[in-house]
C-alpha cells in the first residue's frame, strides 16, 4: 500500500515537473519572439516542440538522479532549489549534447537562456508549494501511511518518539505489538499497545495498516523470520529496525574481512577525500573570511582597548578533534576578573558582561577571530561548537556519547546552532543534532549550514 501511495505521490510530482517546463517553455518562447525583436521572425515552433520533447524526456531523469523523487523526509527550501538547479542544468547539457548531432536547425541562445532561468523559477516554486501543503496535511494526519511498531522496548519506543516528532514525514502510528505482559494495556506518548504479537493477524485484517516496522532484537530470529511471512503474505511493506542501531552514533563502515562482512563502528565520519575536500573548503572560506572582518576587528579593537584598558582577546581552552586541546580565540567580552571564581557558563543578563561586550556577544562578533583556529587547523568552519574541559567531563559523565563530538574537528557554526540551540539551551538536545550532522556529514551539508548561518543571521536570542 505504502508503494502504490508513494507511486501515485511521485506521478503527481512527475506530472507537476513536466508541466511546469512546458509552462516556462511557453513563457520563454512568447517572450523571446514576441516581446524581444526577432530579426528573422518567429521561427517555425516543431523543432522547438521536438526540444520541449528532449528536454521533458532529460528532466524526468536528472530529476530522479538529482533526488527530487524521494518522498520520505524533509527538504529545506534552499535545498530543493539547490536540487531543482542541479536537475535542470542535468538536463540542458544532456539536451546539448544531443543537439550537437543535430545541424539542421540553430535553436536561440537567447530564448535557451530565458527557458533556463524560467525554469528553475517556476520549477522550485512548484516544488515549495507542493512540499509546504503535503507537510502540513501530514502535521493534521491527512495523506499518511499507518505504521504498525512491533515491540514496544526501548528502539520501538525510540522509533516512535520520532515518528512523532517529524510528523511531517507522513507516518502515522496505529499502535505498538509486544508479547511483554507488562506492556500489556500500556500507552507511550499516546500510543497503545495492541496486544501480544499473536494478534498481529486480526491488527492486518482490519485494514489499518500500511507498514510495519519490527524492532524486536535479533536474539528471537525465528520470532523475526514468522512476522516477515505474515507481513509479506498481508501484502504490507515491512521494515526492520536492528537492535544495533543505538551502537550506530557515527556513520559506520562496512568491511569485508577476507570474505566475512563486518561493520567497523569506529570508523570515522569525515575520512579519506571527504576530509580533503573538507579542509580545502575551510582554507579557502577561512582566507576570505578574515579579509572580509579584518576592517571590523580593528575597530572592534579599538573599542574594547579604549573601554577598560583590558586585553582584545581571551583565549581560552577548548576541547577539539580526538579530545585535543587548544586556544580558541575570542573578543574579550566579560571584565578581567569574570572568572576569579572559577568558570561558569554564560547566563541571560550576565553582570560579567562589558557594555560592547553584550553587543558583540549577540551578533555573535566576538566568535568571528575563530577564522584564524580554522586556518590554522584547530577548528572548521562547520561541526560541533567545541566545549571547556570543564564542561566536557561533566557532560560527558551524565551522557557518555558526549564524546562522539569529538570524532570531528569543531565549528564555528552548526547543525545545531543555525537551529536556535545556543546558550542556555538543552545539552541533550545540542548533541542530538549534533550526532546527525556526524552521521549525515556530506560537503553539501556543510555548505548548507553554512548558508543558514549568512540568511538567518548571526544575532541570536539565546546568545548572551
């Protein structure tokens, strides 16, 4: 059910695609030849339809190979465009290669120009009204798939708790299945427990259920191997969660050990020429950043030298790549004296705080030296924001997977700062996305962290 409601999903969008070209197309056209001066006329329109045959035939794959077709989860806005702009260059160079063979006719460059920027435009708008009112249907539990959760144990629990948060993506909960008598009548977060998993047929005959997703552990295989059959012969897709999954923080490498698989879960996240790549984007954003605020922090200077006398910048250790220490330089934006007492984290309306102090703090000014930790290795423009010593034994002591930060260089922006979680915000919620962006680390997402950061602006209300 749930690959015949995505299919008909995707038609739609694939539909939607196609007639947003042929629009822009049409709009190009009309534009081109008719508000533009055309020396030799309008041209005779079948070639140009021939073209728009090419180039529907060209945008239905660069479409699919760019992602646009993958239903489940959650796109940004700039992403899409970034998406929609990949598909539709895609499709000109294939459409222009083709043409190279074609002699006979010289299509306009002019128009081939206007139907490009006219079709990402119209492309992407598309797609953002599409994806706004499919999300919000899905936030009021319209157009979802029912998920039945079999095992209602901590990775049952675990995958409702995001089903449940990321309504957005379409999944609807119809309950929980477990054999635990103790379960037996329970409810998690307004999510019952059916029964034991002998009730598993009646739950499919009433026709509420699209998916199934088995997080039971892998000990009860043959318990596994009967509810794929049952699940199968009910024609319901079945997915299997592996108790595993807790021990997945980090993106994990699949090994071959003389014929054997195995999966080395320590294997770093940013390894190989993703780390090249990585750090040549650091160098080269560094270098241009300190150009760009170089003006600035001679004012900035001169401004915290002039009020108190004090020192410009405080450094201060923070913990790095591998649990390694090293001087983060800042501003100085608290008195001298702001820690004789020991250190402390900063708080709202902070007394230690100096008047410029309190302005460069929330924009933000007193981390941009933090270009010089990038440029000289310690730090990366995009990953976790590094933490004190202090601060990181005390994390990591009530929450052990604190450390998986420290697989990757630091940043001065993040995953989850350009999320709002800065200041006195929830530590656990810091290092759950924090360990996403670990997992899910791609140049791509740096960059797009990176663009949040320039869009949303560097004043935050939780940054004092």
């Amino acid at each position: 059910m749930i690959k015949r409601k995505g299919r008909n999903l995707r038609n739609l969008l694939l539909a939607g695609d196609l007639g947003c070209a042929a629009l822009a197309f049409w709009a190009s056209f009309e534009a081109r030849f008719r508000l533009f001066e055309a020396p030799k006329g309008i041209p005779d329109a079948g070639p140009y339809c021939v073209l728009l045959a090419l180039f529907l035939a060209a945008m239905a794959l660069s479409g699919s190979a760019a992602g646009l077709y993958k239903l489940l989860g959650t796109h940004s806005r700039i992403e899409e465009t970034f998406k929609v702009a990949f598909a539709a260059l895609l499709a000109f160079v294939s459409v222009m290669a083709v043409l190279q063979f074609y002699r006979e006719f010289t299509f306009s460059r002019l128009f081939l120009a206007l139907f490009f920027g006219a079709l990402v435009t119209v492309w992407a708008g598309w797609r953002f009204a599409f994806r706004g009112l499919l999300r919000r249907l899905h936030r009021r539990g319209r157009f979802c798939d029912r998920v039945l959760i079999i095992g209602a144990g901590s990775l049952g629990r675990l995958l409702a708790d995001h089903l449940l948060t990321h309504r957005e993506i379409g999944l609807s909960i119809v309950g929980f299945l477990d054999d635990d008598p103790a379960k037996a009548g329970m409810a998690h977060e307004g999510v019952e427990v059916l029964g034991p998993l002998e009730r598993l047929g009646a739950v499919l005959e009433s026709g509420e259920v699209d998916a199934a997703y088995i997080a039971i552990p892998m000990g009860h295989r043959a318990a596994v191997e009967r509810l794929v059959e049952t699940l199968h012969s009910a024609y319901v897709s079945v997915y299997f969660i592996p108790d595993v999954v807790e021990l997945l923080k980090l993106r994990s490498a699949v090994e071959d050990l003389h014929g054997l698989p195995v999966i080395h879960l320590s294997a770093s996240p940013l390894a190989g020429w993703g780390a090249v790549a990585k750090r040549i984007l650091d160098v080269l954003l560094g270098l241009a950043g300190t150009a760009a605020f170089l003006p600035f922090w001679t004012l900035i200077a001169l401004l915290i030298r002039r009020q108190d006398g004090g020192p410009v910048f405080y450094l201060q250790d923070r913990m790095g790549l591998d649990g390694r220490r090293f001087r983060m330089i800042k501003f100085r934006s608290m008195r001298v004296d702001a820690e004789a007492e020991g250190p402390r984290m900063a708080e709202r309306d902070d007394d230690r705080r100096t008047p410029i102090g309190a302005f460069l703090r929330r924009w933000s000014l007193d981390e941009t030296p933090q270009f010089l930790n990038v440029l000289k290795g310690e730090m990366s423009l995009v990953g976790p924001r590094p933490e004190r010593p202090e601060f990181v034994a005390e994390f990591a002591g009530r929450m052990p997977d604190y450390v998986l930060r420290h697989r990757v260089r630091s940043g001065i922006t993040g995953w989850a700062q350009v999320n709002g979680l800065r200041g006195k915000t929830s530590i656990r919620r810091r290092l759950e996305y924090d360990l996403y962006y670990i997992q899910n680390w791609s140049l791509w997402f740096d960059v797009k962290i990176l663009l949040l950061t320039l869009l949303r602006g560097f004043k935050n209300q939780n940054a004092y």
